[in-house]
C-alpha cells in the first residue's frame, strides 16, 4: 500500500490546462487507490503527473504520465453502482458489486485439512464425530473416511463420508440408529423428548430439551449395521480420519494398537473417552498426523475438554482460534457511536481509551471529516456537515493504536 504521507500530499499531482488537484485522500478499503479533488476541469483530454508517491518501504510508486478523457454529468450514461464486496479473494466477495462497501471479509482461516472437533461417547447409540473446516475452501468428504480401531487391533472398520463441509462450519456423524421402535442395540440417538405421565392428571405429557437433542444435529448417519462397525466404538477403541484408501491420516483420536481398557485418562488416571462428550480445544487448529514410524503416546487432556455423558449443546458449531480478519460488522458495538441513524446533524462517538483522531468516509471510501485529537478526551460531539445523506464509515483510532470501524447512516 501506498504511505498516506505522500498520498495525500496535493504536491505530488499535477494535471494539464490549468486543473487545480486540491485533495488528495488514500481509500480505507483499496489501500492503493488515491481519490483526487480537482477544480477547473471542463470537457476534454487531460495528462495527470504523478511524482513522488511512495509504497510503505519507500519505494516511488507510478512516476509517470496518465492520459484521461473528462466528461461532464450531461455527457456521463446512467449507469447505476452495486455496492458489495468487491475483494475475490473474500469470504463474501459478490460478483455483481461495482463499488467495494467495505463489508469484505477475509477468507484465510487457519489450517490446510479437517480434523475431530467433537467426540461423543454416550449412553447407548448415542455416538457421534464432529469434523472442522478450518480452510478457506468448501471439501468434498467423499475424499475422507472414518475407521474405527477396536480394543487396540491395527486392521480398520473404515467408512467413506458424503456431503461437504463450507469454510469454517462443522459437520456431524452419526451412528444411523433412528427408528423410534428400536430397542437394546436398536435403540435410536435421543430426539430431545421426555415423554411422562404428569402426577396431577394422570395423563400423558411430553417436554422438549434441545440440549438433549442429539438427533436433529446430525447431518450424516452412517453405520445402521453393527458389521460397518465404523461408529460403534466405546471408549477404548482409537477413531481416525484418513483418506478413502487409509493411506494418508489427517486425524486421529486414541492410539492404533492399543487397548486402554475402559478407555483413555489422565496423568492423574481420570478416563476421559467413556460415557464423555469431548470438545477439541479451541487452540487446536489442525489434526493430529499419525506417523506409524514415530512412537507417541495419547492423553485427552492435552488437546480435549471434557463434559459430561450425553452432552450435545455445542454440536455442529465449533470454536477454533482461527487468526482471519475480523468484520465491519463483528467490531461495530466496540465503540458507542449515537445516534445511530442520525437526523440531528449532532454525532457523539463514546470510547473506553481517549480518542487520536476521527475519520468520516463516504460509500466510495472517500474521506467526508477528519479530526485529529490530543488523547485527553473519550466523548466527541461531531456537528455532522448538512449535505451528507446515506451510508458512511467512522474510522475511530485510539491511544492503544486499536482502530474501529463503525457504519453510520446519515437520514
């Protein structure tokens, strides 16, 4: 990006037939591009000389000669702007948009594959895994399989997955165990309802718990057979995730070749795997890669949290410590900012950390107020010029260097 020391410096601009560059303001969303103020500019051909801009490591940037047509507002067509993400490397980028909003948000997440987020081992068929997307692309599960390793044997039960998993989302696995008939090993994943005979009445009643409602946050059953084996583990079974032929491991819960007994604990000798939901930490951001040549050893504790049996609150969203930029829209209550749709012409920005400067910038990324302060104060009251109607962005920077963005609509 270019400094905006020299890009905002009018001496570094000059335009043929005597135009006046009388502004020059560096875009908050296209760090390379400058939008210039220019008087006494009629129809015709024009050379603006760009000299003395320079990029962030010092380097002049675009010392040369640009030749333009200016047209004016009865000779332009009526084409209309399509505000959006403009950024095709965005999460959100929209293909139609013409001009950038500034609601783009980055698409680099943190890891290169999927990996376990979520175990669950509970009562009776109650057994699902959670996978975690943590890249910037959409993966096809066809490419993955689940295999289960029982009580310490080294020969898989494996199962190839459907569906795919968006950026950032999770996706859940189940055992197919649904029929609401089936008992002892048929028995169906629990559905959230409690069915009972209320005391008073003596009549049938039934309540709703969605945190006990494993059945509707499934979003692959696989398994309905016990020979598929896959998704019937217990606890002292290790689980991986690997590719179709079990060649290539991305993941694995437990140890290959070894039987825990009950199943897997502690330093202190806590089980961990039995009758658990277990949580992947949200610092873990990428699976564990077997290596059968490297000895290693598995304690939940490390990379897991542990909650009680049956637990299913949390299923099929997943916190990861993923380092992405963070939107417009995530950080705009960080500073009080009001009123906010504002028709009074009066803005007042409260903040937790004195203020340095206030910036005002239109839909275009053009600078509309600046305002540089001393860090004495927290509250600024803004007199907000009569002529500005529509969107905008308040750029808020503070004595701890933290800049905010915050949208506010002028009515």
């Amino acid at each position: 990006p270019v400094t905006s020391e020299s890009a905002e410096n009018t001496a570094n601009y000059s335009i043929t037939n005597n135009a006046v560059v009388t502004s020059a303001a560096k875009n908050l969303f296209q760090p390379n591009k400058v939008t210039l103020t220019v008087e006494n500019m009629n129809a015709g051909s024009y050379t603006l000389t760009i000299e003395n801009v320079q990029d962030e490591e010092g380097n002049v940037v675009n010392e040369n000669e640009n030749q333009f047509n200016y047209l004016t507002n009865e000779e332009t067509d009526s084409s209309y702007f399509i505000y959006g993400c403009i950024d095709q490397t965005s999460s959100n980028y929209n293909v139609f948009a013409t001009l950038d909003d500034g609601s783009c948000i980055s698409s680099t997440l943190c890891g290169t594959n999927l990996f376990i987020s979520e175990y669950v081992e509970g009562w009776s068929s109650n057994k699902a895994i959670e996978l975690y997307n943590p890249t910037n692309e959409t993966i096809d599960l066809s490419n993955y399989a689940l295999s289960r390793w029982s009580n310490g044997g080294t020969t898989p039960q494996r199962t190839v997955l459907e569906g795919s998993v968006a950026p950032g989302q999770a996706f859940v696995i189940a055992i197919d165990k649904r029929d609401p008939n089936g008992e002892g090993f048929e028995a169906p994943l629990w559905d959230g309802w409690f069915f009972y005979t209320d005391s008073v009445s003596g009549l049938p009643d039934s309540i709703y718990t969605a945190d006990e409602d494993l059945l509707g946050k499934v979003d692959l059953y696989i398994c309905p057979n016990y020979e598929d084996g896959t998704m019937y583990y217990n606890g002292n079974d290790a689980v991986t995730l690997e590719d179709p032929s079990g060649n290539v491991f991305y993941d694995m819960f437990g140890k290959i070749g070894e039987d825990p007994g009950d199943g897997w604990g502690d330093e202190m000798g806590y089980i961990w795997t039995q009758n658990k939901t277990l949580v992947r930490k949200a610092s873990v951001k990428s699976g564990f890669l077997y290596d059968s040549t490297q000895p290693y050893t598995f304690d939940p504790s490390v990379q897991w949290d542990s909650l009680s049996a049956n637990t299913f609150a949390g299923l099929g969203e997943h916190t990861c410590d993923c380092e992405s930029a963070v939107s417009i829209n995530e950080i705009e209550n960080s500073v009080s900012m009001y009123p906010n749709p504002n028709s009074s012409g009066q803005l007042t920005i409260d903040a937790n950390i004195n203020l340095t400067s206030i910036v005002i910038y239109n839909i275009l990324g053009e600078k509309v107020f600046s305002k540089n302060y001393d860090n004495s104060s927290i509250t600024e009251t803004l007199t907000l010029d009569a002529s500005l109607k529509g969107l905008f962005f308040v750029e808020v920077r503070l004595q701890n260097k933290k800049t905010i963005l915050n949208k506010l609509l002028i009515n």
